[in-house]
C-alpha cells in the first residue's frame, strides 16, 4: 500500500524489514546488535515500531548458534533498491561480510526487506515478499506481534494463515522491542 503525507507531498511507502543475529561482533552480543541496529534504521524509516525480540533455532544451516529475530515496520521514502543499499550498510557496519559468510550461516548482523508496501519485485539480488518469509515463523510471529492483520500482498491470504500451517517451531519470546509502536501497515 502507498501512504501519501499531505502535509510533505513525499510519497512514503510502508516496509517491514526482518532482522536477526546470532553473533558476537566488537563485545556486542545480539541483543545489543539489534537494539543498535535498530537506531540506525530508525534514521531511514519513520513511525517505526519494533517487535519483541525471539530466539529461534537455525533454520537451513543448523551447525550454529540460536538467532535472535525481530521486525520492524515504517514508512520510506525511496525505492526498494534504495532500501536494500541502506541496509546493507547497516550490516557492514555490524560485520557482515557476504564474500565470507556461510550461505545462510551464523552472522552478527542480517537485514531482510520482507515486505515493501504492495511491490512484487524480483531481480538478481532482491525479491519482495521476501520468497521463504512464509514458512518462517522468526519472521510471522513478530510480524503478527506488531501488524495482527497483515496480508500477503499477492494474494490476500492472513500471513496469521500461514503460521497456522507451520509445523511447531519453537519461538521463545527474548525481550520486549525498542519502541513498542503499534500499528499495521
């Protein structure tokens, strides 16, 4: 959906971004990682709010430690490829290095764009809905945590439908989110 500020006359446009980590960088754990992260994509998008905090099990790769997830949602102003530069960033700077990580390994830092507004989008680095956000529930629940009603943009379907049809995944709540803004996108 794109949200239209008349009071600026800039187009902004809802996105939710999927963060997690599950290592230490410069005697920073995860925690602390998110929380400054967070910070940072709070310069980026406006009215944030933040989810919880959960710890998850390794999804793909399962020789590493447990993740800590959240999400986040705002309003942007920019385009998508935009955004993913932003964030990439804001890994970089929490040492992330995409040359020298294990495909879906252990990182300090990971930024995934998983919703940008209604756009579908697929190119060679970038596709929104973020493809695997569905069978994630370290995505959903926070999501649903902050936006209870949110529907996949393509379809309609209640992203609360398809955490129903996960099977049991253990998302244990870790700690309360930065700004705990309410809202739906």
């Amino acid at each position: 959906m794109n949200c239209f500020n008349k009071n600026s006359h800039i187009l902004r446009i809802p996105v939710v971004l999927g963060l997690g980590s599950n290592m230490v960088f410069q005697n920073m754990n995860s925690m602390e990682i998110l929380s400054h992260a967070c910070e940072e994509i709070s310069m980026i998008l406006e009215n944030m709010r933040s989810s919880s905090i959960y710890r998850t099990r390794p999804m793909y790769y399962l020789e590493q430690q447990d993740f800590f997830n959240m999400v986040v949602a705002g309003d942007y102003n920019g385009n998508p490829q935009q955004l993913l530069e932003q964030i990439h960033e804001i890994e970089n700077r929490y040492g992330r290095n995409r040359c020298a990580e294990i495909r879906n390994g252990p990182r300090p830092l990971d930024i995934d764009i998983e919703l940008f507004g209604d756009v579908c989008l697929q190119t060679a680095d970038l596709e929104i809905p973020h493809p695997r956000m569905r069978e994630r529930a370290f995505v959903l629940v926070p999501l649903l945590e902050i936006c209870p009603e949110i529907a996949e943009p393509l379809t309609g379907v209640s992203y609360s439908e398809y955490i129903r049809k996960l099977p049991a995944e253990e998302v244990k709540y870790v700690s309360d989110g930065m700004q705990r803004k309410r809202g739906c996108l």
